[in-house]
C-alpha cells in the first residue's frame, strides 16, 4: 500500500560504492511497532527528499470553531433496517475498550457524520464503558431502545491485531453475529426488521451543525541529513524480517516500521537510503570546501560497530584539557593510539565494562566542553528512558539481583523467589568501596535509627554496575538540580579557571 513519486528533476548522484537510485517520494501504510506495549499500530509514511514524516489518523472538526473531535456526543435512532448502522470490536479483556469497526454507508451512524472506525466508545445512554467488556458493551447497545446516545473519542492508537478498515464507510454484510467476539465484528446494524426495504433516507442537515473528518496528520518527522537505517534488532547480529527504523542525527526516530511484504520493504529501504546518500553527499561537499586538499572527506557514513556499549554503563572522563584554545578551520574526531602520544591539545575517554576504555581527541576546547555536555545529557536522558536495570550478583553462594531504579534506588532481591530482601533510597547511600575485582561494599544509613547498613555483593563485570551506579544518581541529582548539568562539567570549568 505505498504510492511512489517521480525522480527529482536534477540527475541523481551517489556516494562511492553505493548503487545509482534517484532520488524518490513516496508514501504508504506500514505499521509502528510499540515496543513498551508489544502492540502495532498503523500509521503513514511520507518521504520526501529531505524528510522521512510518519502520519496517523485523526478525527478533526472541519467546520465549527467551537466543536471538540477529540469527545463527541451522538444519538442514534435505531432503524428498522439496518439498526444502529455500525460494528464493534475490542473490549476490556485486551486491554482496549470497545471500538466501531465498521460504519454501514446510508445507516443511521453512517447519517449523523460524526462517527468514524477507530471511534473508541467510551459511554452508551451515559452509563460510562471505557473498561467495560466486549458481551457487555454488545449487551448494551442491542438493548438501548430506539434512541441511542453514546459518546465516543477517535483511539489514535488502534492495536493492528483488532485489523480494522482504513477506507471509507462499507455495505452492510450479510449476517449478523450471533455470538459476539473481541477479535469479530459484533454487528448492531441488523437488528430491527427483516424486511428489505430501503433504508430511511438522511436527515436534513441543522444550521451551524459540526462537521467532521477522518484525516492523516503529521504527527512526527525525522530529518534524513545524515540519519541512519537499523535493521538489526536491539543488543542483537540478527536482522529484522521486513522491518527496519530509520534515526535522524539528533536521535529522532521513526520508531521500528514494519511492512506489508518482503518487495515493500526492499523498495522502502532503497528510497530511503537514497535520499539519505543524497544528503550526506551534499553535506560532503559543503564540508570539503572548508578543508585543503590533503584533508578532503573521500566517505561519509554510519557503519556497525564491533561491540556497542549502553550508555548507562560507561564512564566520559575528561583526559587533558589545555588552553589556549588552536585556530583551526576543520576540527576531526578520531580514535588516539594509547602507545604514540597524544595526538591532539584535548583528549577524552570513554570508559566501559572490564576496565577497557576508548580514547578519543578534539582540536578545541569548546569542542570538548560540547561533546562532554552532550554525553552527559545523553546518559540522562537513557537513564530516564530506560527507568531501570538489573544485574545478577551473589553472597555467600546465593544468587541475587541487584535492580538500580531510577524511582525507587536500589532493590536486592533473590534471584529464584523474587522476595525482596533490602531497598534503599539513592540518597541513602552514604559511601562504598570495591575490591578492584568483583566485590563491593554499599554503605547505607538506615532512615529511622541513622546507623549505617554495610552489604556486600559480587558482579562479574563490576566496572559496568558501578558505571550504571554513577549515570543513575547523577540523573537523579540532575532531574531536580537544573544547575547540575553544568557544575559537572569539567572542561567548561577548566575554560572558565583559565
């Protein structure tokens, strides 16, 4: 379901070893995966040269000033033929409420103009719905009378497994569910006579009345200068099936989009990455005319790395900032060999797991202030996103896990049972110490008789949960502190003393 647009008018280029493929439009219905509710939802995709922009459904008013799409109140009268005119599925038992699946052209819903598939209902004859079930909402509309009034609000987020139509209001089937089910349309549409006469014709429209309609709205864009296309799954070397997520240079995703089919997602794929090579083309050429001959950019581009570290768990250390700051017109980054020096006036490193670390330099001071600030804002920042961590340990032969929350501290909690066996706040933590092996030693004051608790745990890589340790806390401090942020930062305030 995607719909492509012509070539750009200007020739296509491409970066060194990279296929020729011009440069696309496209748009097309894929679905978002929700990986915090293992849900999918349908969305649009809409790729122009320069911007990858991911569309949802919406219900807008479109005529009134004062009218509200996102509650609307409606009343149905039941018709002979055709009932409510309207099809529910879903229900409380998968944790989505009842939702219209179906509005039948020319029937009594498909009449008032206000209701729409996606529509949640949220009350029928005011009696409120919304974790009702899906026999008892049935229940309810079937035995509502003539006069129905029930309020709904458009689910932005309809889970893909409810598969409900994107089109325009349909014919009405031929039978009617007897026996309602969650995952079946529950028809409320064949409910009065069975003679087969005409349905009634529509109302005449009221002065001033409402109108509504269903749209795709932009509801978020990732700028394709310099993004990168992941199609492995997270912490993973295997590839996702017909799946791949697209991330701006600012970390702006489009989260992970799946397709309909193995040639979609090829032909997705090749758009996209073509777009992109065209921009990182661009940004080359711009960057080359600042560089002399010598330091011309012959590739720029994203490639896997060996091993990928989470950023709770490793360490920024400043190495040497110096002052006074190099005029230079093109400032590199790039790995410096520990056995030949210091390559450049401002080295930092990036300590990780087992004591191993990676060594980077930077032309200028204020290119490592800004690298430190961004890194530490990072942390914070996947530290919040993540909200916890937990690490296998053990004392004394027993297994135990060590949980580092971002809103409860630290929780020890046996392995096999669950049982919590002690928490404490992060600002309990008064000290601690480690053996420079496996073992530490955590120094907690108890709040209510102020005397300090001493527990002692091993890890196989402690360098990592005494990394994850450090992010969490000064996430914490940083989350009340706005000031934190800067204090922290060793480079600015070395610039400043200087």
């Amino acid at each position: 379901m995607s719909a492509e647009g012509p070539p750009a008018p200007a020739g296509p280029r491409r970066l060194p070893g990279r296929p020729l493929v011009p440069v696309r439009t496209k748009t097309g219905v894929v679905l978002l995966h929700d990986e915090a509710s293992g849900n999918a939802y349908t969305v649009r995709l809409k790729l122009t040269k320069e911007v990858l922009t991911i569309q949802t459904q919406d219900v807008i008013c479109v005529s009134a000033s004062n009218c509200s799409a996102n509650h609307r109140t409606v009343t149905l009268r039941r018709q002979p033929v055709g009932g409510l005119g309207l099809s529910i599925k879903g229900g409380a038992e998968y944790k989505v409420p009842a939702v219209i699946s179906k509005v039948f052209k020319g029937h009594a819903a498909d009449q008032t103009g206000m209701l729409f598939t996606g529509d949640a209902v949220l009350q029928v004859n005011g009696i409120n719905v919304e974790n009702a079930t899906h026999e008892e909402v049935v229940h309810l509309l079937r035995n509502a009378g003539d006069e129905v009034t029930i309020s709904v609000e458009y689910l932005r987020k309809v889970p893909s497994f409810l598969k409900l139509p994107l089109g325009s209001p349909g014919p009405p089937s031929a039978h009617s569910s007897q026996a309602s089910s969650p995952l079946f349309d529950s028809g409320l549409h064949l409910n009065g006579s069975s003679s087969h006469t005409a349905p009634s014709s529509p109302p005449s429209p009221i002065a001033n009345e409402p109108k509504y309609e269903k749209r795709w709205l932009d509801a978020w864009s990732v700028p394709l200068s310099m993004a990168r296309i992941s199609r492995y799954r997270a912490g993973a070397e295997t590839l996702r099936p017909d799946a791949f997520q697209v991330v701006a240079l600012d970390g702006v995703s489009s989260g992970l989009l799946q397709f309909p089919s193995t040639q979609e997602h090829a032909g997705w794929l090749r758009a996209v990455s073509a777009n992109i090579s065209d921009l990182t083309l661009q940004t080359m050429e711009m960057t080359n005319k600042c560089c002399s001959p010598c330091e011309q950019v012959s590739i720029l581009d994203w490639v896997r790395a060996e091993k990928t570290y989470n950023l709770c768990e490793v360490l920024f250390k400043v190495d040497k900032p110096q002052l006074p700051d190099a005029c230079c017109s093109c400032a590199n980054l790039g790995f410096r060999d520990p056995d030949f020096g210091d390559q450049g006036p401002h080295c930092f490193s990036v300590l990780v797991g087992r004591g191993g670390s990676h060594s980077f330099s930077v032309e200028l001071g204020s290119e490592l202030a800004e690298w430190e600030a961004r890194f530490q804002r990072a942390t914070f920042m996947e530290v919040q996103r993540t909200g916890s961590r937990t690490y296998v340990c053990s004392w004394r032969g027993r297994t135990l896990c060590l949980t580092v929350d971002f809103a409860l501290g630290f929780t020890c909690s046996d392995s096999r049972t669950k049982n919590v066996l002690w928490r404490y706040k992060f600002s309990q933590l008064k000290g601690s110490s480690d053996d420079g092996k496996g073992r530490v030693r955590l120094l907690f004051q108890n709040l209510d008789t102020k005397e300090i608790e001493t527990k002692e745990l091993e890890f196989q890589d402690l360098t990592a949960v005494l990394h994850c340790v450090h992010s969490f806390m000064a996430a914490k401090v940083a989350s009340v502190d706005a000031a934190f942020m800067d204090s922290q930062n060793v480079t600015r305030k070395f610039m400043h003393s200087s």
